[in-house]
C-alpha cells in the first residue's frame, strides 16, 4: 500500500487491502483502482467488469467471466466496454503479472515485471452495477489489452497479447475526461520491452493443495528444457 502511496501520490479510501501475490482471476477479488471520477484516491474494485445495464444477477456472473480484459482494438464498439472507454477510465496499480509461454505441447509460467521493479499501471476501464432484486453495488473494472511488444510475443506465443502498461507521464492523460478518442488510441499501444524484463517461475500458481497467494511464487524457477530457445 506505501509502495503505491508514494509512487503513484494517492491515497487509499476505504478498507484496508493486503498486497496479492497471485490469485486467480476468475475469484474475482478486489485489486486497487484510480478512477477518472477520483484521481488522488486508490478505491477497491472486483476483476470482470460488470456493465451498468445488466440485468440479472445469473446474466452478471455469466458476463464478469468474460470481460476480465477488453481488447483495445475493439472497445470502442463493444457494448460491455464502449461506455467505459469513454467516459470510465481507470488506472489499475501492479508491480508485476503472470503469462505462459508454449513450448513442445506444455506450458511455462513466467513472471513479467519492469526493470527496477517500480510500481506501474496497467489501462483499465470500470463501471458501478446494481443489483436490481438485493439493491446491492458492484463496482468491477477490466484490463485493456494489446498486441504483444517482442518480449511478450516470445513469452505469450500463442495468443500474442499484452496489457496495456501506460507510462508514468500518460497517467493525468488517461484520466482526463478532456482527452479525444483519437488520443486514447494513441495510447493503447505496447509497452517498450526495453524497460521489461521476465523470468520463468514454478508451476505451484497452478497448485490446487498450495497456497498460491504467497511471495515465493513469484520466484525464479528453472526449465532446462527451455534453454533450447533461450
């Protein structure tokens, strides 16, 4: 929390939030978030935006599932995300994410960061959902994604996509109700990979009888068999 205090000058609103490690992102858990609507403040939210119009609560756990990240080449025009684009950014706080490289039919999870391990902020969007029989509010948000830089596409060679990691100066720009459309795309590009770097880590992010959640899983794991395409 005071590592996101200082680099990012907000302050937190709200409970208190212990640092996650890992978790799985279809738990839904609540990560901290910098709103347009609240600039200097860190709010918690749940992963899987939950667009204002749904209905149901059976349609919203459906659509969460579906919308932890929202392609960047398409916002503009799909319903889920096209209100939250334009008038809902959101700034997303992270030291560090997780992507599987394939290789000879199996999978390697690799721990990506920037070096110097600084806090950065991934591009998001967010939206506020109530339930219409309980009248409970939901607030949820989504990561942007992009095409992969050369890193990335090495690491995630499948699917070839990233999130969107905006640069520090780009932050007040983002979260401007003033900036066009023309200069959110320009925005939604890849990260330089000069400025990244990655490592292989244990499969124990898979575990079902561990505890994921916990700092060793962000540890250097070795595959010899990956120093084949090193």
């Amino acid at each position: 929390m005071a590592k996101i205090e200082t680099q990012l000058r907000v302050s937190w609103e709200g409970a208190e939030w212990q640092p996650v490690y890992h978790a799985d992102g279809f738990t839904f858990l609540q990560m901290p978030v910098i709103t347009m609507e609240h600039p200097s403040k860190v709010q918690l939210m749940h992963w899987g935006l939950i667009p204002h119009w749904v209905k149901t609560k059976a349609d919203a756990d459906k659509l969460k599932a579906q919308t932890l990240n929202a392609r960047g080449e398409t916002i503009f025009e799909k319903p889920s995300f096209r209100s939250g684009i334009a008038h809902h950014r959101c700034l997303v706080p992270a030291d560090g994410f997780f992507e599987w490289m394939e290789f000879a039919k199996k999978k390697y999870p690799h721990y990506v960061y920037l070096k110097g391990h600084e806090v950065f902020c991934f591009a998001g969007i967010h939206s506020r959902w109530a339930d219409r029989e309980t009248g409970e509010v939901m607030e949820t948000y989504s990561i942007i994604t992009t095409e992969a830089n050369p890193l990335m596409a090495r690491i995630h060679n499948v699917k070839l996509r990233m999130p969107v990691i905006l640069s520090p100066e780009n932050y007040e720009k983002w979260l401007s109700p003033e900036t066009s459309r023309e200069e959110i795309v320009k925005l939604l590009i890849p990260f330089s990979d000069t400025e990244m770097t990655a490592h292989t880590i244990s499969k124990r992010i898979t575990s079902r009888t561990e505890n994921s959640d916990v700092s060793e899983v962000v540890e250097p794991f070795s595959y010899p068999e990956l120093a084949l395409i090193s």
